[in-house]
C-alpha cells in the first residue's frame, strides 16, 4: 500500500537525522573548532528535544489527524536541516539540530496513530515491526553514503539536500495520507477528560513493573546510538588509526547488523517464550561488548568489522523492551505507557550523548586526536549504565509468550 511505502520513507528520514553527526563529527571539529563536550551537546539536542516533543505531539496528531500535523513537523525538520547547514558556530549547530529533533518528533508515533485506524488488531504489530525496521535504513544512509556525499558536496551541501527531500517528504506524506479509511472519522472514539487523562498518567507513573523496566529501556539504545551516531567514528580514526571513510564503512556494519538484530530478535522470542530472558541476555552481552571496547588494543580491521557486527546483531533487545512494556501496561493505559517508555528511551540518548562529550572532553587533544584512555573511560561508563539498569530489569516478571500469561 501507497501509504504504508511513505511513512516508512519517512522514518528513514528520521533515522538519518538521528545518526547523521557521527560521520561529520571530525569534519565539524576541524573547521569549526568544536570541542568534545560541543559535539556531544550537539548529538545530544536532538534526542532531548524529540523526547520532550513526544506528548505534545500526540496530542497534535489525535486532535487534528496525521495528515496535516506529519508534514508540518517534516517542514520544521526541513528548516533544522537548513539552519545547520549554514550554521558557523556551534550554537546554531546546536540550534538547527534541535529543531531537526523536534521535526522528527511525529515519523514514528504518525505512523502509529494511522496504522492503528487502518489495519486490524492483528495486523498492527507487524507493520509497527515493518516502519521501524525499513527507518533503520536512515541509519545506513548516515554512514559510508553520507560520507561519500560530504566528499562531494561538503557537509553543508549534504545537509542542504536533505533538507530538499524533507520538503519532498512532507508534500508526499500530505498528498498521500488519509487520516482514517474512507467512512470513518478518526474522531469517532470518546475522547477522555483532562481529569481522566491525568489521572491515567498517574497509574502509569505508578506501575511497579515499568518503573523496574524503564532504566534499561532508557539506557540501551542511548549506549549503542552514543557509538554509532556520535564517537565511533572518532574513536576508530583517534584510537584505531582508520580513515573516516573506512570508519564509516565500520558504522555501515554496525547499522546493518542492528536492522539483522531487530528482525532477529522478532523472530526468535516467540521460539524461546520469554520476552524478559531474550532482554536479559542481550543486556548481558552488550554490557561484555562495551567492556570488549574499553579494552580493546589497536586492532586490524577485520577484528574492528566483527567486533561491531556483533555489538550490533546483539544490541537490538529493545524491540523486546517494546512488547515488555506493552504487556506490563493495561490495554486502556497502552498509549500513555508506550508514550513514556519512548520519552525515557530518547530521553536516554539525549543525555547519555551529552555526558559522553564531558566525558571525552576531560582528555585534551593532541593533534586533533583524544586519548584511548578518553574512549575507553566512556565505553566503561555505558556498560556500567547498562548492568546497573539490568539489576533493575532481572526484578521485573517474566512474560512467557507461549502460555500468554505472567510468569516468575
């Protein structure tokens, strides 16, 4: 369907977005003089304004429909990408990544709302699976592409263009969306009031078993996005002694890897029956891989491409956070859990990217290069988040998939 091709083109626009700082990062250092902690603000904005935007969003989209408020927000996304390609100081750089977070802030939850009114039930989980597996595409586009178009075109040539096709976007998300199948009206259902809204934030903010999931669910996804959309190129050119392109040929096979994870991971919990064992064991090995990193000695490229293949194959768990989470939550909360579990999430990564840049920035540089002793303080870090979150997690109850029913 016309539909379902958009919005995952959209969201893969979002991804890019996300990720796109990693590859240019040297570059902006270079000509604009940004120190660590800058470019970790610089990751960071993103994800804490996109995260911030996500309630008020939903409120957008279940008020006035998808079809106007998605390409409203692409065009604010649009005008992010143009601020921060022409941008000469590090504070427009982070002004026009902010706005970009804050355009993006409907791509995924839009494509939802609409999934929602017009698949059934049954339908719904795999085309969510569906968007988010095709948008990690964008990741891809953030690495080995992007660096070949800011060869040719420079970073503000690459960003100028992206901003072209966000305006692209949004004019093909409103020519082609409709927000609910021809004789339904997406504003059939009762709407709650303020009180009753309020109240049901309340429960979810109360329910023991998403607070014992949420540190996990915040740090997961921060700790992997920190390596691909922020320092792993740096570290593989300051550490490694790998060229940005071939660092970026790295990302592409941690980008790649995490989209074979995400699908992998859908497929076998079923197969294993445990939603809580399946995350446990990839919070297990991501925790060892940071470690792995922190350790890691000069290395030859082949070891480097398998080492971030296998972080990114594993790392992939938190599509089973996702159905942790809407099992924990009950049906009539189902919105407001998945909507504070996705603010956490992105909540994580904003922050996380902000402190890595204090982090690294402790060392100074030495010839346009930081310290391994700078990045492997930060790998440390990440897996000490994670194993702190998963003493957290292994409190949570098990959801046995084949028996449908809670377990111990």
């Amino acid at each position: 369907m016309l539909l379902v091709l958009v919005l995952c083109g959209a969201y893969v626009l979002s991804q890019f977005y996300r990720t796109s700082v990693g590859v240019i990062g040297p570059g902006l250092m270079a000509e604009l003089g940004l120190s660590a902690e800058a470019l970790g603000a610089l990751g960071g904005v993103f994800f804490l304004i996109f995260a911030a935007a996500q309630l008020p969003a939903g409120v957008l989209l279940d008020r006035f429909g998808p079809r106007l408020i998605m390409p409203l927000f692409w065009l604010v996304a649009a005008g992010g990408a143009v601020i921060f390609a022409l941008a000469d100081t590090a504070t427009l750089l982070t002004l026009g990544r902010g706005v970009m977070g804050l355009g993006c802030a409907t791509a995924y939850i839009g494509a939802l709302v609409l999934f929602s009114r017009w698949f059934s039930a049954e339908r719904f989980p795999p085309m969510a699976s569906l968007v988010m597996g095709v948008g990690l595409v964008g990741s891809l586009l953030a690495t080995t592409p992007l660096a070949l178009v800011a060869v040719a075109l420079g970073w503000r040539g690459a960003f100028l263009a992206a901003a072209a096709v966000t305006v692209a976007v949004a004019a093909l998300v409103w020519l082609v969306v409709r927000d609910a199948p021809p004789g339904e009206t997406f504003h059939g259902e009762h709407r709650q009031s303020l009180r009753q809204t309020v109240k049901g934030i309340g429960e979810v903010l109360t329910n023991r078993q998403l607070l014992l999931l949420l540190p996990l669910n915040t740090v997961s996804y921060a700790a992997v996005a920190a390596l691909l959309g922020l320092w792993g190129v740096p570290y593989l050119h300051d550490v490694q002694g790998l060229a940005i392109i071939d660092g970026a040929g790295v990302l592409l096979t941690l980008s790649l890897m995490i989209i074979a994870g995400t699908l992998s991971y859908g497929w076998i919990a079923p197969r294993i029956g445990s939603l809580k064992w399946m995350a446990v064991g990839g919070a297990s090995a991501l925790c060892l891989l940071f470690a792995v990193l922190a350790l890691l000695p000069p290395t030859a490229p082949l070891g480097l491409y398998t080492l971030f293949a296998v972080i990114g194959l594993l790392s992939a768990y938190p599509i089973i956070l996702v159905s942790h989470v809407r099992a924990v939550i009950p049906r009539r909360l189902l919105g407001r859990g998945l909507t504070l579990a996705n603010l956490f999430n992105f909540g994580g990564v904003g922050l996380v990217q902000v402190i890595s840049g204090w982090i690294v920035g402790a060392w100074p540089a030495v010839d346009g290069a930081r310290p391994a002793a700078a990045y492997a303080t930060l790998f440390w870090c990440l897996s000490a988040a994670i194993g702190i979150a998963l003493l957290f997690y292994l409190r949570t109850r098990n959801i046995a998939l084949r028996a449908e029913q809670k377990t111990d």
